[in-house]
C-alpha cells in the first residue's frame, strides 16, 4: 500500500477491510526511510513511537471507534514541537533539545488517530529556498538528486513525494510550502493566517508564518486543513472562525480568476512555465471561466518587503537563544557577554545570522523608519491591492515558481538571487490570504513545477474546490 | 548604503553575534547588497499610508487571565546546558 498511495480515503478503505494494516504501513515506511537515506530527508524516525500508535489504531479500527485521520502516517517539519521528541529546526543551536509539549497543529492530528513517523530536514530555521542550509546537510530532489528539493521545508516535500509517509507538515512564512511543493510535484498548502494555530511551532517571523500540509491529492490537504484549522487559545492570532468541511469541496459555475500581469510578463520565467500557465488560462477559459489579466504593480516590492519584515521579527524571535535557558552553549562561554554572544555565533549558521544582523539593523536608531516602517507600509498596499482585487475576482493564479528545481550549489554566492525565487509565493504570506501550489507542469527534462491559486481570506473551501476541477486541467 | 566596521561592530553588538576577519568583510558586502536591494521600497510612495502592523486587524482574541501551570521546575530546567537541582547555571557574572 505505502509505496502506490493516492490517497487518504482509498487507503482507510484499504484499512477497514483488512487488507493493509497501520502497523504495516509504518514497518514498510521505516524501511523506505532507511533506503532512501541520501535523500536526507528524514532527520530522525520515532520508530518506537510510532509503531506504538500504529497498534493503538489498529485496534481502534477493529473496534470502530478510529478517528478521522486514522493511520495516515505524517512527518512533521523540525520546527514543529511532539512531546517528548526532540525537535532542532535543523540548527546546532538546539541540539539534544527535546519538546516539553505538542504543537496545537501535532495535537489535533494525533487526536484524530494520525501517526508521527519522524522529523523532517528544513533551511535552518526555516531559512532559505533550497534546503542547502540546514546544519545537517542538503536535502535531495528524488526527481533528479543533483537538483535542490526547494526550501525551507524541502525535507517534508521530498518525504512525500518519494514516498516516505502518506503527508508531511512543513511551514510557510514567504513560500516554503508552496516552492518545495512545486519543485518536487506535489500539492502544498499555504492556509490564511491566523486558520491553524501556530502554537508549538518554533518561530521565524510571527506575522508571516503558517503551518501548512504537503501531500498527493488535493483531498487529503484538505482533509488535514479541517482537523488542524480552528481557534486556540494559546495563540491569538488564530481565528476562531468557524472550520468549514473543507474535504467535501466542490466548485460550482463559472469563475472569475485573475492573472497578475507582472507575473504573466516576469521576464524571468521559464518558457516551460510561462507555457503552462498560459496554456492553463486556455483551458480554464474553455471550460467557460472568465480569467482576465490585472495590474499589480507592486512585483519588485514584494521580496524586499518580505525580507525587511520578516528579518525584523526574525531578529527579535532568535533573541531567546541565549545558552542559558536551553540548547547550545559554547565551551568559551567565560562570563555572561561571552555566554551570549560565543553561544550564538557558534550555534547559529551563516543564512540565520545574516538575517539576524539584517534584522537588528533595519529596527535599529536611525534606520527604522526608512526600512521597517517603510516595509509596513508597503506591506498594507500590497493587502488593500489585494482586498481590491478579491472585490472583483474569485482567485488568483500565478506560476508558484519562475522555474522548475535548480541545481544544488546555483544560487549559493548571492543571498539577493536566492531571494528571488520567493518572488510569486511572498504575496499570500504579506496579505494573509491563502494559497495553495498545485503539481499542474512538467518542462523538458521532465522537472516539475507548480501552478498556484490564491482566494480572499479564509476562502479555503472554494480554493480546494477550484483546485479539484484545476487537476483535471 | 556604505557597510563599514563601525556599522558592523554596532549590529552584531545589539544581535549578540561577532564577525571578525573574512567573515566582517563577507557580512559587509551582503549587507550593503540586501540593503540595495530592499532600497526598491524608495519607489513606493507611502505618503499618509499606516503601516500594518497585525495581518489580521480586529481580529485578535485574549483568552481568560487564568492562571495555570503548564510546567513543573524540574521540567523547565531539562534543556539547560548547565543546571543544578534548582537553578540555570551561568558563568560568573561579577570578579573581584
């Protein structure tokens, strides 16, 4: 079953009439794991853990009384906190760390009878758009392993796609869901903020992270969406607006879909996806959609305004590593400054501390109202321009990335051309609306590439309802 | 923007990080870089335009002021690098 999963209803058929069994889809993904170990995907396998989950399901199956995601086996990224596992956002700095909890998002799975296989390389702290800068190594495209899998969640796209566990969490502050989701072929998801609680999730930049599934069909992300969405209390960000049942989504009638023009005419798209999605804008017309090129105007402003803000916050969250409290400390640590200061620099990689420093520079004396301020108000005209658009338009749609997969090693000697391959993604996470990259492209060397939608705030039925009748495209 | 040690010197200062050698040559030219590159926003005019600050404005709850123990003391001090049976241990902050 593991190997030619589709998705999560024909496997819990597959479950309930006995002929595959939780247990033996963990024993079959553990040893996958085990012969896909150069990919890197998986950080570490909660081998124990998870197979002690998978006999509670089984007996729970048996006994009728198995909850919604019952023995659909997830990995999760390394900056999501389970309970007594340990969790270091791919960085030295938290090493021999263990969570003292479980994450709302980790909790709710595990309530609904899922099981935590492992967890998942990533950009240390989610910091990058390759997965070349975890401390423990890059991560593999399994499509072609001299590629990159796209970042930050590169580990939990590559552990989907190669077949490693049924979905995968990973999280998306300027499109690292979405990026690795359209490099590797599979379906991610970026919710609207503030629709999972980010409460056990370690952070990056609070304004702009969400958590957000990676799987094979469009179903299964909503499936997980519905039993991870809904209020909190331990973070006031997430809404308590009422979970709809995004599962059973279905598009009805004619929609009106946007195309941004900057986009349409970016000049550094690749002619294998300008293709696509051109030829998709045929289809979708064809099928008796209206879909209409709209000025943005603001394309050049979206990655330097993500990178000011989320630097900023970024700057501010990483304060807490201190080498006193928990994680690394350095052995030259001689007085309280050096503890601080040596920890850090130590146990923190080259990617995090730039950012750090950025960070602290655009908040600091004399430089704030130029960058930070001035990003934040940059960012409310990108969300009212967007608010406009969704008065006249259902969705949204761009290219996810300018490209499909590139090599390891290509952008590594200038942080502003890496930058860039957020260019499409950023905008949800700025304006808060959701966004999902739908495995829609393939170019000539057979690398695929996504194709994203975007809708209004917590328009998340109608975006898996358009996604569903978009796969069919 | 011109990225000198100064500079430097003061932001890794407020970030508690240090840059010496061909790592302070290397974090100069990336920040003078980055910096160019987020000087795009100078195209923008923001003029009476209110900076968002809250994605999702008006839309904040607070839950009950209640208090509640999520963690015991010994459980807080389990990823110290350095404890006792009581307390985070730190090198001496204050000689003689």
């Amino acid at each position: 079953m593991a190997s030619n999963y589709t998705n999560y209803l024909t496997y819990r058929e597959a479950l309930e009439s006995g002929s595959t069994t939780a247990v033996n889809e963990v024993k079959s993904f553990l040893t996958e794991i085990e012969s896909q170990k150069h990919l890197n995907a998986f950080l570490e396998t909660f081998d124990e853990t998870a197979l002690a989950q998978a006999e509670v399901v089984d007996q729970k199956i048996k006994q009728g009384t198995a909850g919604k995601l019952a023995g659909m086996v997830i990995g999760l990224k390394d900056n999501l906190c389970y309970k007594d596992h340990s969790v270091s956002v791919s960085s030295k700095i938290l090493t021999h760390f263990k969570s003292l909890f479980s994450g709302t998002a980790v909790e709710r799975l595990l309530a609904e009878d899922a099981i935590i296989i492992g967890r998942l390389n990533c950009d240390e702290f989610a910091m990058g758009s390759s997965n070349e800068k975890s401390a423990f190594g890059p991560v593999l495209n399994p499509v072609d392993t001299t590629r990159v899998p796209g970042g930050s969640s590169g580990g939990s796209a590559v552990a989907v796609a190669a077949n490693l566990c049924h979905a995968s969490l990973g999280t998306d502050t300027g499109g690292s869901v979405r990026q690795p989701a359209s490099f590797t072929g599979t379906v991610g998801l970026k919710p609207t903020y503030g629709r999972i609680s980010r409460w056990g999730l370690i952070a990056y930049a609070s304004s702009l992270d969400q958590i957000g599934p990676f799987t094979k069909a469009v179903q299964d992300s909503a499936l997980l969406l519905e039993v991870m969405a809904g209020g909190d209390e331990f973070d006031t960000t997430s809404s308590q607006k009422p979970v709809d049942a995004y599962a059973s989504a279905k598009s009805e009638g004619p929609k009106k879909v946007a195309v941004l023009r900057d986009a349409l005419e970016s000049e550094g798209l690749s002619p294998a996806v300008k293709a696509r999605f051109i030829e998709i804008i045929e289809k979708l017309k064809a099928k008796g959609h209206q879909v209409e090129v709209v000025d943005f105007n603001l394309l050049n402003q979206m990655v330097p305004t993500y990178y000011v803000v989320s630097n900023a916050e970024a700057s501010s969250n990483l304060s807490r590593f201190d080498g006193i409290h928990y994680g690394y400390r350095s052995e030259q640590a001689t007085d309280i400054e050096s503890t601080y200061v040596k920890s850090r620099t130590e146990g923190f990689g080259t990617e995090v501390k730039r950012r750090i420093m950025m960070g602290t520079f655009v908040l600091s004396t004399g430089y704030y109202d130029a960058y930070f301020a001035k990003a934040q108000k940059v960012r409310r005209l990108i969300q009212d321009k967007t608010k406009a658009i969704f008065q006249d338009y259902d969705f949204v749609l761009t290219p996810t990335t300018p490209h499909a997969a590139f090599k390891l090693g290509h952008n590594s000697d200038d942080p502003v051309a890496m930058y860039l391959e957020d260019i499409f993604t950023v905008h949800a996470n700025l304006a808060g609306n959701p966004a999902i990259s739908l495995p829609l492209g393939t170019n000539e060397e057979g690398m695929p590439f996504g194709i994203q939608l975007m809708a209004p705030f917590f328009g998340e039925k109608e975006l898996f309802g358009f996604s569903e009748e978009m796969m069919k495209l | 923007m011109k990225i000198d040690n100064s500079i430097v010197d003061k932001v890794a200062g407020l970030s508690k990080l240090e840059y010496k050698g061909e790592e302070k040559e290397a974090i100069k030219k990336d920040m003078e870089r980055i910096l160019d590159f987020m000087d795009l926003l100078n195209e923008v005019d923001t003029e009476g335009v209110e900076p968002l600050k809250y994605v999702t404005e008006g839309m904040l709850e607070l839950r009950k002021d209640v208090a509640h123990t999520d963690i015991t003391k010994a459980q807080a001090l389990e990823n110290a690098p350095s404890k006792d049976s009581d307390y985070f241990k730190v090198p001496k902050v204050l000689s003689k």
